[in-house]
C-alpha cells in the first residue's frame, strides 16, 4: 500500500501514540487525533472520539488509520470504557467507512491472551481468555473490525500489543517475569510494527501478536507478523526501558 500518503493517528499524545508519530513523521503525511494536541505536530486536532461529528471531520482526505487511542486500563465501565474503548472504536470505524477510508490499524491487548500454566504458548488462533472488562471492550473492537472488514470491504488489522510501559511506570516486575521479559514491547519496535502494517498488501482482515524480541521462550505467537507483515523486531528486554522507572 505504497501509495498511501495521509495517516491519521489517534490516541496520539500517549505512551504508544508518540512512539507512532515518531516512526511516522518523515513518512507520511501526518494527522494527529487526541483529547490535547500532539506536541510537535502541524496537524494535530484535539477530540474526543465519542463524538462522530469530529472523528469523521478528522478523517478527510486520510487512506489509513491507526486507531490507538482507549482507555487502557481497567476502569469504571460506563464513564470510561464505553464512551472511549466501544462507543470510541464504533465512531473510528464508522467513519472510517463514511469517509473512504482504506484501512484500519486498530491497537487491541495481549492480555487477551489470558497465559496460565497450562498454557504456555500462545496463537491468535486460539480463543481469546482475558479476564478483565478492559480487555473485553478490546475483544468487542476486534469483533467490530471484522464485521467493518466483511461487510464494507474495509482493511483491518487488529494489533495485540505486548506491554509497552508508560512513562515513570515502575517496570520492575517485567525483569521478576519470563512471561514480562518475552511480552515486553520497546517504543522502537511499535514503530516497526505500526510502519509494516500501514504499508502491507493484500490483507482485509487479521489479528497479530506484537511483541519485542523474547530472550527466552516466547509466550506470544508474532510469526503471522513476519511472514505477513514483514515485521522484525530489533529490541529485547535489557532491564531498562525509556522513561521509565528501573
């Protein structure tokens, strides 16, 4: 998908949003989506995603969105979760398909991968065990991507993402947990992935595992991101991770 050009990006002022625009900036012509503009971004719009009206104004002229922004944690259902994880994916996806746009690159959770000690290794094929409302309302973007993707013939993939800290978050725990150390994901390497999916062909629908390079025995299945996405990860867990604390 060479010839897209425009991106929007919302949920661009967070942890995962600015690691985005970074691997983004020199590539695409950029549009920013969020509650508070992006720092140093020409087009960026201040929003707020349960309301359509400045979702689809935000989608003029764009090919492709990358759909970040949520509550990302759980958190009280009806004040927060719905109007920005299920009232918020509806709008993006709505208005994705009023606007013309070409694809949608939506951030779901590998928490969804529900790991226990049974099971050691996990596949997207597999059914999904989160045990958390958060990562319910991901579930129900998931569902609502591939109805968009089957009955609109919009292009959509739904990224799973590994623990990518967020600043001043105490990352200790990661370095205590092989599972931490193989599910962990570097700012670095969600440019990657987020850059392989804007750009890859042939795909109406799919659900990928994203994670940085596991120094051990990997958890998450990220294969269907190399062979179809052309996705490489480049870092590991070493004990640090950027801006946050050790």
């Amino acid at each position: 998908m060479s010839e897209l050009k425009t991106v929007l990006v919302t949920g661009s002022a967070g942890t995962i949003g600015r690691a985005v625009v970074s691997a983004f900036r020199d590539r695409y012509e950029l549009r920013c989506f969020d509650r508070v503009p992006t720092p140093s971004v020409a087009d960026a719009v201040a929003g707020d995603l349960a309301d359509l009206e400045a979702v689809k104004s935000a989608m003029r002229g764009v090919d492709t969105v990358v759909h970040l922004a949520a509550t990302p944690d759980e958190a009280d259902l009806l004040s927060q979760l719905l109007p920005n994880n299920i009232i918020g994916a509806y709008n993006v996806f709505e208005a994705a398909r009023q606007s013309g746009v070409q694809r949608v690159v939506a951030a779901s959770t590998a928490q969804l991968a529900g790991l226990s000690q049974k099971v050691r290794f996990v596949r997207t094929d597999m059914a999904p065990g989160g045990t958390t409302i958060y990562a319910a309302t991901k579930l129900f973007a998931e569902g609502l991507g591939r109805a968009y993707a089957h009955r609109y013939g919009l292009s959509v993939i739904m990224a799973r993402l590994g623990w990518c800290p967020r600043p001043g978050q105490d990352t200790r725990s990661i370095s205590k947990s092989e599972v931490g150390q193989a599910n962990y994901l570097s700012p670095g390497d969600v440019g990657r992935f987020f850059v392989c999916a804007v750009e890859a062909r042939g795909i109406r629908y799919e659900v990928f595992y994203v994670t940085s390079r596991p120094p051990g025995k990997p958890y998450l299945d990220i294969e269907p991101a190399r062979r179809l996405l052309g996705y490489e990860p480049q870092d590991a867990w070493t004990g640090l991770h950027p801006n946050s604390s050790p």
